[in-house]
C-alpha cells in the first residue's frame, strides 16, 4: 500500500551551479536544468532535491541566503523557475527545495537591521551575546568550519553567533516574529507548488539558553577540524527543537491533502538522537536523512550490523531512507572505486526505505584533483589541507565528448573529472554494461518490484560463503571460490 508518494520514490539531489549552463558563464543554471528533465525523468527517479537556488553572496554556494523568497540572478528568474516546476510536474516528477533555516547571509536585510544597533527592531532574528567576563568570545563553541562560532561587531560592542561562517549568522529559532517570518517563507514556496523541503542543518537550529561551553572532545585530533576540538552538547539538538519541527510539520501537512508534502531534514547525529526526530510520526520530519551508508566502513558485515540497528532503531511506522552521496560528501566512486560503487549502487536501491541520489553519481564521478589555485570551496579554504574539501564532490556533469563535456559553452567553474571525454551521459548511454545503465535497470526493477522498494529486510549472512580475510566475494552469487570474475557477472568486494 503505498502511503505516499515519497516512500516507494527515489530522489535526485542536483547541484544547479554543475548541472548544465545555458547562460555560457560556466555556472550552471535553472534553463540549462530544464534541458536535462528529460534525463533526470529517463533515470526513473520520482523528485528532484535541488540545492539553494535563492539570491546569494555565494560566500557557501548559495548556503547562505540574503533573500528566502527570490532566485539568485546567476541561475535565473522567477519566470524561469516556474517554468521549470511546471516542467517537473509534467514529467510526474515532483522537486523539492533546500530551506537554509538555521542562518542567513550577512546581507540578509534581516541582519543588516539586526547589526544597525543593540535597539534595532530585529536585534533579536540573531543570536546576539555580551562578550565574556574577561573579553573575548562567550564562550568556546567552534564553527562547523573551523574557528571560533563567534564574531565580533565592533560598533555595537557585542559578538554574533555562526555556526559555519561569519558571512552565515545564525537566526534565532527562539524569537516568535522569526519563526513566523520563516514560516512565511515555506508557505511562499508551497503556495508557488513545491513539493517539500530538504531542511538545512535541522539540529542545529536551537541551542542551549545558558550557552554554557561545549565539554571538550576526548578524542580530538587536529586533522579533524575544528569543529570537533568540542561536542556539540549545548549548541544543538536541544530538546525545544522538537516542538519547532512539529510547527514546520502542520504547515507542510496543510498543503496537497493525501499527496503530502515532504520534510527531510538534514541531522548529523548518533541513532538515538535521529531518530528522535521522526517525532511521534506525525509531527517530526518524515525522513531524518540518515547518512550512514557514507560514514560507515565500507565492509560487508558492518554494513550489514548498521542496516540492522538502524532498522530496529526505527520508531514505529517510521520510514527509512538512504543517502549514498551528497554536494558535501566525498564521492562514492572516489571513495570506493567503481566496482564498489557498484555495489553501493546495488544496495541503495535494493534496501527499503526511500534512496537519495546525488547527480553525477549515476556515471561514477570518482576523484577529481582541485589544483591550489582551483579551490573554491570555503571549507577547505578555512581548514586547508585537511582533505575536508568539497570542491571534488561539486564538479560539473559531464554529458558528452564535446568542449566542456556539454555542461557549459564556457570554463566551467570548477574542473571537469580528467576522464569526461569516456566517462559522459551519451557514452554510457551507448554501453549497456555502464554504471549509469546499473543505475538505470536497478531504478526500473525498484520501481516494478514492491518487495524491493518497500519489502521488509532480512540480513542473509548465516550459511552464506562469506569471505574469510582477504578473499574476494561475489555479491551476487556469493561465489567465494572466484577471483576476479564470476558467473554472475555482478561487481566483487573483498571480503572481511
Ligand atoms: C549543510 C549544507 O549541505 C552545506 O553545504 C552547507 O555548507 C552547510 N549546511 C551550511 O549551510
């Protein structure tokens, strides 16, 4: 019995800036995006999750928003958005947005008034605090991208909070006009027929009333960042947080009757925690995204130890999802090869629970080198040489041999992958064993097949010729015996 429309669909995370450019400045667009639906649809995907497309000063690519209700000139107009939505819905797809509620740009007008004076009618949309006894920041929260979460203002004496960068301030969740300028906002995009929203950094949003310091990570080592020098006990996830995501809920439920409108929030936390957001069912996010398939090693048995926990972690009448990669995340075929990004291919969509694609992963992106002068992601331009870099995970989509592999009549602006000229859309189209044809037969047989989309999950493990250390598996046939090919021809890992 299908619920809703989000619980047997897939959704395709697309990254306008390097999806496909009409304007030929090298940064992709929401015109060339209309060109490509047909591609999208053709992959037998069921939505479109489509990163910050509103007006920004692309201090974060478009993370950090300084108008909630418009469209960033560099990628189009409201004429051409709407044109592109109706574009979606004629395909029977639907296309959900990214709400970035957790902070603004610094040129929101929002913060410019906020920053005006300690008086200034909306001082309080933004987390405002005294510097401590002594001087200097409040207390030791670090951003998410290194350095302290405070900044200084010097004309009015005080230190703003951001939890990634200064050009980010945080918006205060715990100010009643805020939540209801913000709930204007998904309102204005649900009215316009939007189909839900992929919530930006969700157990971020609330933090602690005392601020009190963050207890210092144990573990800490400085090739993690600076995010981790503290736990981020005080300044997320607080239990307040709840009762904001359940107002999120009733707006989202209030549109599209049965057809429901779809809440995913982005949360970066262990089991318990995530799963607390799914609320009583009714008034959490529908899919807390649980990113684990990309954190967790990638070995056959604790893979298969995660798939368990998290399904028995799931509250009742929860659903599941799957996320495989992301415009943050290294590529799955960079991290793990092709063969193996195969094989995570096979399991995304083949486990129950809703999978969410990131473009370009359908053709196997793998590593790209971003040469030093090439750099443009601020995380790494903060934290240098960490690897935390997520320029390699950004680059364009590569469609064809033409110049510019078809993305842009311009220098893209960030590198192609050095084998586009074979590694395109077209050329895998032409070869039936390519990983963008896996993709294309998996999402097919997923969609024919209700047990796989939706059927329950029974790890196989007992009895099974699992690999001893070393030794190569089929996945398919679980043909232990076999080296490099098997007679099933489906991709190898090595066993534990
Ligand atoms: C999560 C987004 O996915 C990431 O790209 C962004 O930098 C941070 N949130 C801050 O908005």
């Amino acid at each position: 019995m299908t619920r809703c429309w989000w619980e047997g669909g897939t959704i395709y995370q697309v990254y306008p800036r390097s999806f496909q450019d009409s304007a030929g400045d090298g940064i992709g667009d929401l015109r060339g995006m209309e060109q490509r639906l047909d591609y999208i649809a053709s992959l037998g995907v069921d939505a479109i999750w489509l990163s910050p497309i509103f007006p920004s000063p692309m201090a974060d690519f478009g993370y950090d928003i300084a108008d909630y209700r418009g469209i960033e000139p560099l990628f189009g107009t409201q004429a051409d958005f709407d044109s592109l939505l109706a574009a979606v819905h004629a395909r029977g797809l639907k296309l959900l947005l990214d709400f970035v509620p957790n902070h603004s740009s610094d040129q929101h007008p929002w913060f410019i008034e906020s920053r005006s004076s300690r008086n200034a009618p909306k001082r309080d949309w933004y987390i405002w605090h005294d510097p401590a006894p002594g001087g200097g920041p409040p207390n030791n929260w670090t951003s998410d991208f290194g350095g302290s979460a405070w900044e200084y203002d010097a004309a009015t004496g005080q230190y703003y909070l951001h939890a990634f960068l200064t050009q980010q301030p945080d918006l205060n969740w715990r100010n009643p006009e805020l939540r209801a300028a913000m709930h204007d906002v998904m309102r204005f995009w649900l009215d316009r027929g939007v189909d839900g929203f992929r919530i930006d950094v969700l157990w971020h949003i609330c933090k602690s009333l005392d601020f009190a310091d963050n207890p210092l990570n144990p573990d800490y080592h400085p090739s993690m960042g600076e995010k981790f020098l503290v736990l981020q006990t005080h300044s997320t996830d607080q239990p307040e947080i709840h009762a904001i995501v359940r107002d999120m809920r009733t707006i989202a439920d209030s549109y599209r009757g049965g057809d429901r409108c779809v809440l995913i929030g982005e949360i970066c936390l262990p089991l318990p925690r995530l799963m607390t957001y799914y609320g009583n069912g009714s008034d959490g996010v529908h899919l807390p995204f649980n990113f684990a398939l990309i954190e967790t090693a990638w070995q056959a048995r604790t893979i298969a130890q995660f798939i368990e926990e998290y399904e028995s972690a799931l509250p009742p009448g929860a659903w599941p999802n799957w996320v495989i990669g992301s415009h943050d995340a290294k590529r799955v075929a960079g991290r793990l090869g092709e063969p193996q990004a195969r094989v995570a291919a096979m399991l995304l969509l083949t486990l129950r629970g809703t999978p969410t694609l990131y473009q370009g992963d359908e053709i196997g992106i793998g590593a790209v080198d971003i040469l030093p002068d090439m750099i443009r992601d601020p995380r790494e331009l903060r934290e240098p040489g960490l690897g935390l870099g997520r320029d390699p995970a950004r680059t364009p989509m590569a469609w064809d041999g033409s110049p510019h592999a078809g993305f842009s009549t311009a220098k893209p602006w960030l590198p192609l992958h050095a084998d586009w000229r074979t590694r395109n859309v077209s050329a895998q189209l032409e070869d039936p064993h390519s990983i963008l044809m896996l993709y294309r037969n998996l999402l097919s047989l997923r969609r024919d097949s209700h047990e796989l989309a939706k059927g329950p999950y029974e790890p196989c493990l007992d009895g099974a010729p699992l690999a001893s250390s070393g030794d190569d598996v089929c996945c398919g046939c679980r043909d232990a015996a076999m080296s490099s090919t098997c007679v099933c021809g489906v991709a190898m890992y090595r066993g534990p």
